[in-house]
C-alpha cells in the first residue's frame, strides 16, 4: 500500500496539465481509468466514523466520486487504518512538526493539493484552519459541525446543548469560511433533547445524524448537485428539502 502522494506517483495518468484521470478500481490486477470521478480528499484526527461512511456511502450508490486520499494530522489516528485496508491512500502530516499554525497549514495544503481534489472534507479533522488555507481551497471546503448552526459553535457542543436547555439539538454540513463553524449550509439534522441525556448520550444520538447526512453530502457532490448563488445560499439540485430527523425508526430525510 503507498502512503502518500510521491509513493503513488506510478498509478496516475496524466493525459494534459489540467486534466488528471484517477483509478476506480482495480479488476483482475488490471486499473480501472475513470475521467468523470469527483475527487475527494479527507481530513480526519482520530476514528474516522464519518470518513468510513462516506466511503461505503459513495461505494455502494456506485457514485461518479471517490476518495482518493486520507490525510490526518495524527500518526495514530485510527482512520488511517481502515482507510489503508479498503486501498485508500494515506498520508500524515503533524502539526507537532511545525513551530506556527501558519507553516502547518501551508504543508497540508500542498499535501491535499498534490491530489487534485474536487472537495475536502472535514472529518473530525480537529484543527482550526488558518484563513489562508481556507482561501486556498475556497469553495471545496466542507464541514460537519455537531450542532445546528449558528447555535454552539465550538468545541463541547453537546454540553453546550444540555446547558442551554434546548429541546432540539442536532448537527449541520457546511461550506468552510474564515470565520470558524460559519458558512453557507448544506444540510441540517435535529434529534430530541431527552431529559435524562448525558453529553455523551446525545453525542450518539447526533453521530447517527451524522453518518446519513455526511454520506448524502458527499453523493450530492459527486453528482455536481450543490451549487452556490450570489449571496452564497446552497442549492441542491432535485431537492427541495435538506433537513433530516432522527426518528425511533431511523434517520429520515424531509420529503420533497
């Protein structure tokens, strides 16, 4: 398995300096070419729950996107794991290797950079993004935050919640912007606030969430779907709605 984006130099395809084709898959010890795939890279800290989902998600909707490149800021990261055994390549870049914020953030941009990608996707990436990063991708930067935003941006959401009373908590997708947790919304998902919830109770409860929405985020994507307009509200083309519920019988997505 290579790690990295040097390592892999061999299974790319370069057809013009702007066109990069990328393997689908491979069949038979022969590599699948695919022109159309959207381009993934994501950015994971720890398990990657929601970075597993999106794979299986893009996976199994047999989906013009893939991820192409796992890339954590952590060596022991458990994500990378998982990712390295479904063929995924990974890489790592340490923070602890740099002295500024600044320096960090310019070698892990040119490390997303190095594989071309259409989108990057925060995954419990747990990192505060420098405004020159952000500039850099601007645009194809996308979060899931464990909220409803604007409410209880941050760390310690869930706690938040509980302390503010809320009867209604849940968890949104974003585009990234400068301004930390803020930007336009691309979908939300709400889950009761029970009267006996502990922090880690209702972060469960979210997490499933989550999984549903982050995996429809990132097929959306891939299918050329999510647009901005000028005053940078989303639109998703084919739905009226993006909301999601969780419900004792699952997650389920408002009707169009």
């Amino acid at each position: 398995m290579c790690r990295g984006a040097e390592e892999c130099d061999k299974f790319w395809v370069r057809v013009s300096q702007d066109q990069v084709y990328n393997f689908a898959s491979i069949v038979s010890g022969i590599l699948v070419l695919n022109a159309s795939t959207c381009r993934f890279v994501v950015l994971i800290s720890g398990r990657g729950s929601n970075m597993q989902t999106i794979v299986d998600t893009l996976q199994q909707h047999n989906a013009p996107g893939q991820v192409c490149a796992v890339i954590s800021n952590n060596a022991d990261a458990r994500g990378l794991e998982w990712a390295a055994q479904k063929g995924i390549v990974t890489q790592v870049v340490s923070h602890r290797d740099y002295e500024s914020r600044e320096q960090f953030d310019l070698a892990l941009g040119d490390a997303v950079h190095a594989f071309r990608p259409d989108y990057i996707l925060l995954a419990g990436f747990m990192r505060i993004l420098t405004p020159a990063f952000v500039e850099r991708f601007n645009g194809r930067l996308i979060n899931i935050h464990p909220s409803l935003l604007p409410a209880f941006p941050g760390l310690h959401t869930h706690q938040q919640a509980l302390a503010a009373g809320v009867q209604w908590h849940g968890c949104t997708v974003h585009f990234v912007t400068p301004v930390l947790d803020h930007g336009p919304i691309i979908a939300q998902g709400i889950v009761p606030v029970r009267a006996d919830d502990t922090s880690d109770v209702l972060a469960g409860r979210v997490l499933n969430l989550e999984h549903r929405m982050y995996g429809d985020v990132a097929l959306w994507l891939s299918e050329g779907r999510v647009t901005l307009d000028s005053v940078q509200r989303v639109h998703v083309d084919g739905m009226v709605s993006r909301s999601y519920l969780l419900t004792p019988s699952g997650v389920k997505r408002s009707a169009n």
